[in-house]
C-alpha cells in the first residue's frame, strides 16, 4: 500500500499539489488557518497599521502543505481580505494613506507568495513525471538487455556447431601425411586454424557485449602491444591489399576487459 506522500505526487492526481512537506495536509489546515487568525486579531488590536499583516505572507506556503489547489487559493483569497479589514478595524494612531500603502504591498507579496509555491508545484510534477518517464526508461533497457543477452548466447551456439566442424577437419588436413609434406599447404592449413581461432574469439566478445548490461565486466590486465599485434595480424590481408603500413610507439600495459579491447580496436 502506498504512503499519502507517494499518492499525492502521482501526475494523475490533478487535484492536489505535488511536494514534500515536513507536516501533514491536516496540519497544514490547522496551521494557515491558526496563523491567519492570529495575525488577524493582532492587526486590528494593535494601531501599527500594516506591520502585522506581513505575516499573511506566510500562510500561502503553509497551506500549500494541504496540498489541494482549491484550499490555496481559498487561504489567500482569505488574507487578502483580512488584510484589508484590518485596514477597515484599526484602531487609530497611524496614518490613513500609509497604512493603505502599506496593505496594498502586503497584498502583492501575498499573492506573489501564491505565485512561487504554484512555480514550486509545477516544477515539482515536471520532475515526477521525468522521474516516471525515466523509471520506464530504464525497465525497458533491461529488458533489451536481456533479450540482447538471450540473442547473443542463441547466435553463439549457432555459429560454434560450423567452427568446430571446420576446426575438426583443419585438424584432419594437417594431421595429414601429404599436407605435412607440403610446407606451403601447412602455412595455409595454419591460417585457416589461426582465423578460426579468431572467429571463436569474436564470439566470446558477442557474449561479452551480453554481460556489459549486467556489468558482469572481467578486468585484467592487458598489454596494448599485444592487442595491436592481433589487430595487425587479423589486418594483415587488407594492409597487403592496399599497401599500409603501420607503426606505433611503445604501448601501455592498463586493467580492461581484453575481448572488448580486442573487438573495439578493429574497424
């Protein structure tokens, strides 16, 4: 079962004001209205115009802890006009038209009061549904994710059934007699192994990309020399091609996931 606090910042619930508050909507209730009285009787016993009425100020942000629309506007509507019924019920000792002066400003801070805490509500439900837009974001990355993972150990079953097959009969051809006799045939028969070897490799990284959504990553450390290496090597028919030549200085050794290294440094 969900809190009051949850319930109230849904999007849907158009009738309330989204936030958090440190009191309770009945509190807040009992709280504007208290405060409103209070200051009303304080500003119609005392003649010091207006310098009690400041406290109308307040009461919006207070009330906005009920976190109902209708009962805001309702309290500052209320303290506008107990504002200027005290103008009406002071006593006197205090200058007519500075007092009124007074109040009129008294009435624009109140409701600019209204003005930042519907600023502050609207800001507030903007970022609850960002919140919520986000939250079904990321449900829906994991599942990719899994489905990407699911795919990636499908693909990698399927294509190890032909390696293997290939790899077996690779085996066969330089275990042969007639193979072994011929140097040429056997530098071939070690490409054909070499490349299979790298296929296998590429299936391995295809099963990592898998475990990066779930961060299952295994760091090691990894000579960059050595991977440039087996770039070059698994390279080497399209630098001959187009007559490239590459040259590098000495490389660090750094902690990485190797087959990502690998898969990431070829084009």
């Amino acid at each position: 079962m969900k809190s009051n606090t949850e319930a109230d910042q849904r999007p849907e619930d158009g009738g309330k004001i989204p936030g958090r508050f440190w009191w309770s909507p009945t509190s807040a209730c009992v709280l504007s209205i208290a405060a409103t009285i209070v200051f009303f009787v304080v500003d119609v016993i005392l003649p010091r115009g207006a310098t009690v009425a400041i406290g109308y100020c307040v009461v919006p942000a207070i009330a906005a802890g009920a976190r109902r629309w209708g009962y805001l506007f309702g309290m500052t509507v209320t303290c506008t006009v107990l504002t200027w019924a005290g103008f009406v019920l002071e006593p006197r000792g205090y200058p007519a038209w500075q007092s009124a002066f007074d109040r009129a400003m008294v009435t624009g801070v109140v409701w600019f009061a209204l003005v930042l805490v519907l600023r502050r509500a609207l800001v507030i439900r903007e970022l609850v549904r960002q919140k919520q837009a986000l939250k079904e974001m990321t449900l829906e990355l994991k599942r990719s994710n899994g489905e990407l993972t699911n795919f990636a150990s499908v693909v990698a079953h399927d294509l190890r059934g032909p390696l293997n097959t290939v790899g077996l009969f690779a085996q066969l051809l330089a275990d042969s007699k007639s193979i072994k006799a011929d140097t040429e045939a056997v530098e071939f028969v070690g490409l054909i192994r070499a490349e299979l070897n790298q296929m296998s490799s590429f299936i391995q990284s295809l099963l990592v990309y898998g475990r990066v959504g779930s961060g299952d990553i295994r760091l090691q450390t990894c000579d960059c020399g050595s991977v440039l290496t087996d770039v070059r090597r698994n390279l080497m028919a399209d630098l001959k091609r187009n007559d490239v030549e590459i040259s590098n200085d000495p490389l660090p050794v750094i902690r990485a996931e190797l087959l990502l290294l690998r898969m990431n440094s070829i084009p």
